[in-house]
C-alpha cells in the first residue's frame, strides 16, 4: 500500500515538474496589476497549435512568440482589449476561449434560454392539463369514497 | 394535449444531421480574418541577397502567391515539387517566405529541392508570420494586383486546391 502511494506521489510530483518546464519563461513586469493582466490573458487565449490548451499550458513554439508579444503589448502600455484586438485581427476569434456575444455566436448563447422558455411553457401545459383531470373524477367513485368516509366516522364514533 | 411522438423524433433527426455535419468539417482549419483584407506592411531581406530589403509596394502589382515555408517543416517538403511544377507554367508569380528558419538551411533545401520562388522574404522571427495569421507552416496566400488577400491554405497544397482555389481568381473573366 506504501508502495502504491509513493507511486502516485512520484507520478504527480513529475507531473507537475513537467508544467513548470511549460512555463519555463521569466518576464517581469513593473507593476504587479501588470502581471496579473497578464497571467489572466495568458488563460483567456487559445494556443492555435494545440488547440485545446491556453496560451499560458502550451509549449508550442508560436505560443512562445504570442507570449512575448502580449508580454511586449502590456509593458508598451496597451490595454487588454488593445491586445484582443491585435491578436483577433490576425488570427480570428477562435483564439478567444471567452468570445463576447456578437452575431455569429449568438445562437449558441440564446439556444439555452430558448431551451428554458420551451420547457417553463410544456410544464406549465402539462400541470394544467393535471388540474382538468382532477375535476373530472366519476360520479360512482365521489359515492364510494363519501360512504367510506362516512363508515369511518362512525366506526370511530363507536371507538 | 396528446403526447406527440413526432416532435421529439424530429428534433432528434434535426441534432443527428446538425452533428453529422460537424464531424465532416476539420476543427483544425481556422477562418481566417485576413481575406479581403490588404496584406500586412513588412520590410525583410531576401534570402539570396541579405543585403536588399524589400516591402510590400515592391512585390504587388500582378496575382501571386505567398507561400510561406520553412527548411523544419516537414509538409512542406511534401508540397515543394507541386510548386516548382507551378513555378514551370509560369501561370503566377510565386514568392517564398522563410519563416523562422537558418538561412543557411534554407538555401541548402532550395539547392536540394529547386527553387520555384520569384524571391524569397526571410522572416527570421516570424513577424510577417504574425500579421499574416501563421499558425501552421507551410500557409500559402493568394495576393490580387491590389494587395488583398484573396485566399488562405493551411497545410500542404495539393492539386486540387491549386486549380480550384488558387488559380480561378486569377482568371476572373472566363
């Protein structure tokens, strides 16, 4: 059992050291706000190589570059949407993992809410066709459930 | 309301054929934004003559391609002789770019290969690259007497996609 977890702790131990050779790059930024729009940016863009890793988990040699452009862009004081705008430009908006609402993508955004809407209504359909059938209940059955109800009332008077 | 079993069967087609397309379509191939807009500004040296620098007014004027390529790159090898049959027809103008590669490397592959390029741009750290969008080499771009892009490549060319996307806007009249 020792063995099994020294194992796994090995295994994630080297796990780790590989994504800190990932990010083997050191840039300093004058202010800590800097560095901090840019590890955030770094997660927001998408590595077009390896496309399902962000810029920040990539090794590939063109995150490498987009790296150091966006390094580049925030120490030459341009704003974050300054670099969006740069990098959509060139390479379209699929490197955004988060894209803004715009009138190609807006289905995808409003399909859900349309999806809600269609369920609220087949619900609301449905508990009202419940409610009609509860007001229809056979006239020989009201008789049975009175007699019985009136059988206990007197065998509890009994009692 | 009677359930109605058609409803939902239908939207179930509907998704089935909606994913059916997706699966079709390559998740690799990216739109690019630069089509139909003018090429990026760039001032490089030419891979022969390192001394001359050339920027874009220099190259426009007449339909060509911007084939960009590296010694590395292994697909490009895959495409080299396609061009250099192009390049023998003499149909378009074929301009070469460099990207991210040893000179000297890539002077010993055109000897090995054949040249089929006009000139050849070196983009030692890939800035063309960047503004054209490059994200896999080899890309090749077709440029209109204007300076726009008309159309974009990923990946190695092919013959079919020589005559059918590359060379039609070349012959707009017919």
């Amino acid at each position: 059992m020792m063995e099994m977890i020294r194992i796994v702790v090995l295994a994630l131990a080297s796990l780790s050291a590989l994504s800190i050779l990932a990010s083997d790059y050191s840039y300093t930024f004058t202010t800590p706000q800097r560095e901090m729009r840019y590890q955030s940016l770094m997660e927001e863009l998408r590595c077009l190589v390896c496309q399902n890793q962000s810029l920040a988990d990539s090794n590939a040699e063109l995150a490498q570059d987009l790296r150091k452009k966006v390094y580049d862009m925030i120490t030459t004081g341009n704003d974050d949407d300054q670099i969006m705008d740069f990098l959509t430009d060139r390479y379209g908006k699929f490197i955004l993992y988060d894209p803004k609402l715009n009138y190609e993508n807006a289905p995808l955004w409003l399909l859900p809410i349309l999806m809600i809407c269609i369920g609220v209504y087949v619900i609301s359909r449905l508990a009202k066709q419940g409610e009609r059938s509860e007001a229809v209940i056979p006239q020989s059955a009201q008789d049975d459930a009175d007699a019985l109800v009136k059988h206990l009332e007197e065998r509890s008077k009994q009692l | 309301m009677k359930a109605q079993p058609i409803i939902p069967i239908a939207i179930f087609i509907l998704l089935v054929a909606l994913f059916g397309i997706g699966l079709t379509k390559d998740p690799r191939l990216i739109p690019s934004p630069l089509i139909g807009k003018p090429l990026p500004e760039f001032e490089l040296s030419l891979l022969h003559h390192p001394e001359d620098i050339v920027e874009k007014h220099d190259l426009i004027g007449e339909y060509m391609l911007l084939n960009v390529w590296a010694s590395w790159c292994v697909a490009c090898a895959e495409e080299h002789s396609l061009i250099v049959d192009l390049a023998k027809q003499k149909i378009i103008k074929i301009v070469g770019i460099n990207y991210k590669d040893k000179s000297a490397d890539a002077l010993r592959w055109l000897e090995e290969k054949g040249d089929p390029y006009d000139s050849t741009l070196v983009d030692f750290d890939g800035e063309l690259g960047m503004d054209l969008g490059v994200y896999g080499v080899p890309e090749t771009f077709l440029i209109d007497p204007k300076g726009q892009v008309l159309y974009k490549h990923v990946g190695p060319l092919t013959l079919e996609v020589i005559e059918n996307n590359l060379l039609t806007f070349t012959r707009p009249e017919q």
